[in-house]
C-alpha cells in the first residue's frame, strides 16, 4: 500500500540512516546517558591520577629501597624485601586501576559519539565498554572474596597451632 499523499510531513531528525527501520536511538535515551558521561569522565579522570600517584610511589620506593633511606637503619635483605615488595604492591595495584580507568574513559567517548550520531551501534558500543568494566570490577570483588576466605581461614589455622603449640610447651 502506497503513503497517502495528504498526510502531514514528518521531519527525520536523526539522518538518513534512522528511517523506518528503526535504527536511531530514542531522545531519552541519549539524554540519560549524556547526563552520565560527565560523571563517568570525572572518575576516571580520579581513577587516572590515583593511578599515576601509585607509579610515582612505586618509583619512589624502589629508589628509596636502593639508597637505604626507607630501611630506617635496617641493611639487611629483610628491609630491602619490604621495601621491594611494597613498591611491587602499588606498581600492580596502578595497573589494576588503569583498566577500569581506561573502560570508563572509552564510555564516555562512546556517549560522545551516541549523542552526535543517535546510532543503535554507538549505543551497542557505550554498552560494551560499560558492561567491560562492569565485568572487571565483578572479578575484582570475587578475587577479593577468596582471598579474604583465605586469609580468614590460614588466621584460624595460625591460631589454632599457636594454641596447641602453647598448651603443648606449658607441660614440660
């Protein structure tokens, strides 16, 4: 069946491409998400400062490790180790947070590009870098988790033995 020719016109304002298919993503939409990406810019703008201060630290404490100043008089290996591990600690914690720093970051790009073009696969884009970081602090938690299991469970397991240890040596 063919449009009626005494219709009112209507106005495409998304393009070409949005046409009867569909393809354009709706107003409100667009307008919830650009009400984010200034928020979702601004923490990763954070999470990219406290990633940059735990390289500097990292740095600073392999250069401190080095000259002795962070043994506090302590020459041996011990202190150096420490020193070492501490600095190996926020060297791989900066690179934990420069992931989701970089996921938010592409988000808000794509938020960017969605509200210029109204495009469904700009969208699919700001979903999938969303959904990316999502996913990564998800493991995060779950790692955590265990860890946490763990180290509860090796505190009673110290304990328990410090116990029997103690009631073991108070008969001799």
């Amino acid at each position: 069946m063919e449009a009626n020719p005494y219709s009112t016109p209507s106005a495409n304002l998304y393009g070409a491409a949005s046409g009867a298919g569909g393809d354009a993503v709706s107003p409100s939409t667009i307008a919830q998400l650009t009400g984010t990406k200034p928020w979702v810019r601004f923490m990763s703008v954070l999470m990219w400062i406290l990633a940059v201060i735990m390289v500097l630290f990292a740095v600073f404490m392999l250069f401190a490790g080095s000259s002795g100043v962070a043994q506090m008089g302590d020459k041996s290996a011990y202190g150096a180790g420490v020193v070492a591990g501490m600095a190996l600690y926020y060297g791989v914690m900066a690179f934990v947070i420069i992931y989701p720093a970089m996921k938010m970051w592409k988000y808000a790009n794509s938020i960017g590009r969605l509200a210029a073009s109204h495009s469904v696969a700009d969208l699919d884009a700001a979903l999938a870098e969303q959904r990316r970081y999502w996913k990564f602090n998800g493991i995060l938690v779950i790692i955590g988790l265990c860890l946490a299991v763990v180290g509860i469970i090796a505190g009673l397991a110290l304990g328990l033995t410090a116990m029997g240890m103690k009631a073991g040596g108070a008969g001799l």
